[in-house]
C-alpha cells in the first residue's frame, strides 16, 4: 500500500512485469529481483533511475549502508565532520543544523531523490556549505552503483553491523512503520525472509561483500567501517574517517580543544535522541517519526528476541558467506 500513491513510469510499470516477485513481509504488495537484489517498486524505480542518470562528480561523498546498520549516526557524524569550520560542533552552541534537523534530511538517499516520476531531479541542494561535497547517501548495494561512480574518485563511507542485531532493529523499524502493534507481527517470519536474503536491498550479506571487496580493492575511494567497533572506539574512527573524508582535524583542533569529543556527543544516541525534532518531528519523503530512526542504540540486543537456534543460523550464514573474504561481523 506504500507504493499504491506513488507515481511509477510506464517503464517502471514495465519492468515490474517481468522480475520474479515475492510478497514482501509485513506489506500488502511485493518486493522484486532485480540484477540479484530485492526491492520495493518505488525504490526499483529509483535504482533505474539512478543508473541511467547519476553521474558521480570526483568530489561526491556517499554514505552507504544496509538498513538499521547505523545509518542516521554515521549521516551526523559525515556531517558534522565536513561543516565544522561552518558549524561548531559545541552543542552549547545554538545554531548547528543537526539541532534542528534528522540527519536524513541533512544528507539525501539517492534511492528517494531518484524515485520518483522525474528521472533526473537536480541534486544541487546536496551541497555542503562549503560548495565543494555533494553530501548522498544510499542504501542500494554496489553493484547498481557502480556504473555511475566508474568514471569519478567520488568516496564512499559504508558501515555495516552484526547482522543479529541489524535484524532485531530491522524488524522493529518495520513492524512500527507498517502497524502499531507489534503483536501482529510475526519476528519469526521476518526471520525467514532475512536468512533468505529476500527482504529489501538483499541479501544483507550480499550487500556488505559487495562494499567490503571495493574497500579492500580500493581503499582511498571506500571507508568500511563496524557499527560495533565505533561504538567501542568513536574517538579513533572519527580521527580515520575525518582524514579520508579529505577533512582531517588539525593538530591543534586534537591537542588543544576537546574538539573530536564534543563532535561525538553532538552525534550520539542520547544527545540526537533527546532532540525536540528528532522526539517529534517527520520526515517529509518518508512520512515517517524521526524518533523511529531511535530505538536503543547498543550492541547485543538481538540476545533478548533471538533464541539461541535463530542466533546460530545467522552466524552460520555469516561465516560462511565471509569465509573467504577475511571479514568478521
Ligand atoms: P537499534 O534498533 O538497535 O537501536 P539506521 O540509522 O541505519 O536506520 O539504524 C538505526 C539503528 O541505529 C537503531 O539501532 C538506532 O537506535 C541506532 N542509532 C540511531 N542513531 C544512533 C546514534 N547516534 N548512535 C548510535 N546508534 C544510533
């Protein structure tokens, strides 16, 4: 029903005809299989758009994720990182735009800016202030992307994260947009879907791969990182990522002024969470409460909705999906 008013083209309309289609968990109409990932129609019509008509420029900086792997944080941080000779990241200060605004709408997806009935929507706005960054982000996989960032060094930030717990905030964040209760909601259907891979933008592990081979191949142009491992060492990822956004604090700013710590606190859970527009507010494309981009922000909780047979098949998919690839989630 999402996608029932939304415009599609008639090539959209097309398309969908012919892919394999699932009916997709929790919604009344499908999800298709497109160039081996799963979409929603309105995100299909995205991805088509995007491939025929984004062009990245050397300068675009792309915030890659699955869902629920740490999107909204890693947007703020991305943010906040590039604009702070702009917008001091002391949160005394009042007019930072992450105050009143949800990272989401900071830092555009390319999967909603292309969706709609206009092929080819203008993406000046994504602009820092600077003039020099367009600011994206995306949750499509890489191999639909990877025709339109061919020709450029545009650089992409990718983090992924257990896929237990990516799973438990996935189910939560659909389950609340889709009904208002949850007892509705079978976890163990979900489940299914997700250790399957048919579920929107996957398969989860697919779509990790895909990101974590570039960062390997290239790692100038893909910074990988793990929700866990920021949350565990903030101070030394947003020193790494800062340098490879082409940002990088100065010795001065990392001696003297306690400058990486009060931008870690304007990004984190409980200050972001904590914020009238992010308690209250909505996001205009998605229709959806900022506050359900929120839930508990921690590592392990899958441990309370999984049941240790759940837990050891998807950490059976996992390390058989990376075994050759030296990646450990
Ligand atoms: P939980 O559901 O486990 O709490 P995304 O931003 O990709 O949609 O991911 C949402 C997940 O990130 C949710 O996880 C959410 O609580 C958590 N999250 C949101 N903002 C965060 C922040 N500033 N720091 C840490 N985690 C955050």
């Amino acid at each position: 029903e999402e996608a029932a008013h939304r415009k599609f083209t008639q090539e959209t309309i097309n398309l969908l005809s012919s892919l394999p289609k699932q009916k997709a968990w929790m919604r009344s109409d499908y999800i298709y299989q497109y160039q081996n990932f799963w979409y929603g129609a309105v995100e299909l019509q995205g991805v088509v758009n995007m491939q025929r008509n984004y062009k990245a420029l050397d300068s675009d900086l792309i915030v890659a994720t699955y869902p629920k792997c740490g999107t909204t944080w890693l947007k703020a941080l991305c943010f906040s990182i590039i604009n702070r000779y702009h917008f001091s990241t002391a949160t005394s200060k009042q007019h930072h735009p992450l105050l009143t605004n949800n990272p989401h709408l900071l830092l555009p997806f390319l999967d909603h800016l292309y969706s709609s009935t206009d092929p080819n929507p203008d993406l000046t706005s994504c602009f820092s202030v600077n003039n020099h960054n367009r600011l994206l982000a995306t949750h499509f996989p890489l191999a639909p992307l990877a025709e339109c960032i061919k020709d450029s060094k545009c650089k992409l930030i990718y983090i992924c994260r257990d896929p237990k717990d990516t799973f438990v905030s996935f189910w939560h964040f659909i389950a609340k947009i889709r009904t208002k209760n949850l007892e509705n909601c079978s976890l163990e259907g979900f489940y299914e879907q997700f250790c399957e891979g048919v579920v929107e933008y996957g398969s989860f592990w697919d779509h990790v791969l895909g990101y974590w081979k570039m960062s390997l191949q290239f790692p100038e142009r893909v910074f990988f990182l793990q929700y866990e491992e920021l949350k565990r060492e903030p101070n030394l990822h947003v020193i790494k990522l800062a340098e490879f956004l082409g940002h990088p604090f100065s010795a001065e700013e990392l001696e003297s002024g306690g400058v990486v710590e009060e931008l870690l606190k304007l990004c984190s859970f409980d200050h972001l969470s904590n914020l009238e527009v992010n308690k209250n507010g909505k996001l205009p494309v998605l229709e959806i409460g900022c506050s359900t981009f929120f839930r508990r922000g921690e590592v392990g909780d899958h441990v309370n909705y999984l049941s240790p047979a759940m837990i050891e098949r998807l950490d059976k998919i996992t390390a058989e999906k990376f075994l050759d690839y030296g990646l450990k989630l």
